[in-house]
C-alpha cells in the first residue's frame, strides 16, 4: 500500500482542454485521509474518474482566489450534502476566502450543509499542525495574494530492535508494541526500559512542495523547497514566452525546473500548462535541460509513494 499517493485531477491552466481539467490535487494519506490542493471547476468529476474518494477529504487548501482553482468546490460540497456526509471538513484560503463563500452560498448558518464546514483565512506560516504532519504556507508573486504548501511529515521513531529487546528482557508482546509506540516499560526483572534503549534512529517523513501559479525568486523559494521529495510547479509558459510569464507574474518550465534543482528536489512536476501547448514536448525539452528527471503531469496521473523510498534516499 502506498503511504502517499498524489493523483492529479486537473493540470490545465486559466481555462479547460478536453484532456485537461482546472487545476486541483489529491493527496491520500495511509490513513486514508484526503487532502485536496484546490478545485478547479470539474474537480469532482475527476475524482470519480479517477477513484478519489470525495467523503475522505478533511482539508482543502486554495492557493490563490482566481475562479480556474477554486470553483469546483460549490458542486463539491453540495454532492457531499446529497449523499449526507456528517463529517466535518476544513477549508484553508487567503484573506477574502470567507467573503468568497458567503457570497456565493448565503450566510445561512453552515451553509445550509449537512456537515460541519469551518473557513480557515491563513497568511504565511504554519497552516495547520496535527499529529503525524504540519503544512506550512509561503507567499509568492502573483497577481493576487497566492501562496504555495509544503507538507512535512514529523520525523517517526526508529527501527525496533528485536534482539535487544530480549537481552534486556522485555517481554514480547504488549510491552514490545508500548516500546514501539515511545513508551517506557518495565522489563522482567523489574527495569525501566525507555524506548531509546532499543529503538534506531529517528526516520524523517515526506516533504511535498504544491506550487501553483507565481513568478517564483530562487532566493525566497529555493529554501522553502529543499529536499522535497515531490516538488509540483507551474509551467505556464514557456522560453520563447518569458515576456508574458513576467508581465503575468507566472513561470516557464525551465525557470521551475531551475529551482527544483537548485532545491535538490527528487522528484519534478509540472502542471498548470496553458492551453497553447498541444503538445508536452517543447515544455518537457525546455525543463529538462535543467533538471533531466522533470515531468510534464497530466490529468490522471498518479505518484505512489512508500516508506522504501524514503530509506533508498
């Protein structure tokens, strides 16, 4: 089973193709939970499309208020109240997401919706903090208040040690899970066993960089996306349109491709491609100059990622 997987529900930019979608991006995590990177109009039929599970989500994070990533979310949250979800959902945006809301659903009390639903606005910084993860925002150039997420994983504990456990006479079962799970247990003849004693080293847990649309400074970004192990970045344009990327305060491929690798990012996608490219192959040719692993996304796309690729690091 996958510990993350991503799966790309729309990677068009500004307005919809017939193979691409407005831009959104699911994140599952092994505990099934669902965390959704804007929804653009369209999102949940691809998420049928696509085997997502819309009643799993818990958060929803809109980097920008611009109608191509967030309108899907009004036909989203009205199919889930038709197939009468009770569990509560977060939405995180920009300051102006509230107002956004009201006026396009009332300010009836909850929305008129069957679940509980809370409107986070968030500036740069930490998002959110739960137990095994945090996400944290940064703020980048465009046209209207946008900021790109970073999802941290908190280090777990180390590797649990068999043998020692048993030369320190801990007995198997119950005590060994505690040890486990960091707590202290009493061994056989009557010891405090703490968890340091038989477990490895602290493992690190995965770093996802979401970057939508913006013009993006290597100085200010590059250390907000070091060593991720999945860094997603617009493409909108590409060499032969840096002028218009400037103007409008987007990114090529080859300027993202740069940051990925001055970041040491493992892996490179890019989404968010504009319309005028029919094909991926000038974009791809272009990134990869710079980062020769980079690949174009596309709607469907799954990344399927496992505790072994963090230990093949």
């Amino acid at each position: 089973m996958s510990t993350l997987k991503i799966t790309f529900l729309g990677t068009s930019a500004s307005v919809p193709q017939k193979d691409r979608f407005l831009s959104s991006i699911a994140m599952q995590r092994e505990t099934g939970e669902i965390i959704l990177f804007d929804c653009g109009e369209g999102t949940q039929y691809q998420m049928m499309k696509f085997n997502v599970n819309f009643q799993k989500i818990t958060k929803v994070l809109f980097s920008h208020l611009h109608a191509d990533h967030l309108y899907g979310i009004f036909g989203l949250l009205n199919t889930m109240r038709l197939m009468e979800r009770t569990k509560p959902i977060v939405i995180y945006g920009p300051l102006g997401t509230k107002y956004f809301f009201d006026s396009m659903m009332g300010k009836k009390e909850n929305y008129g919706l069957s679940f509980p639903i809370e409107i986070r606005e968030i500036e740069e910084g930490v998002v959110c903090d739960d137990e095994d993860y945090r996400i944290v925002s940064k703020r980048v150039m465009h046209s209207v208040y946008t900021m790109a997420y970073a999802y941290i994983e908190k280090d777990r504990l180390g590797r649990f040690k068999k043998e020692e456990a048993k030369k320190l006479k801990v007995k198997k079962g119950k005590k060994w899970q505690e040890l486990q799970q960091g707590k202290s247990v009493l061994s056989e003849d009557n010891k405090v066993i703490v968890p340091e004693m038989v477990l490895g080293p602290k493992r690190r847990g995965f770093k996802i960089v979401i970057a939508f649309d913006g013009l993006y400074v290597d100085e200010e970004f590059v250390p907000f996306a070091t060593d991720a192990d999945v860094l997603i970045m617009e493409s909108t344009y590409g060499d032969e349109h840096e002028k218009n990327a400037k103007e409008r305060l987007h990114s090529t491929a080859r300027w993202s491709a740069r940051i990925a690798k001055k970041a040491n990012a493992k892996r490179l996608y890019l989404t968010h491609i504009s319309p005028r490219f029919k094909e991926d192959d000038t974009l791809e040719k272009e990134a990869r100059e710079e980062y020769p692993n980079a690949i174009i996304a596309y709607d469907g796309l799954e990344i399927n990622l496992t505790r072994r690729d963090l230990e093949n690091d």
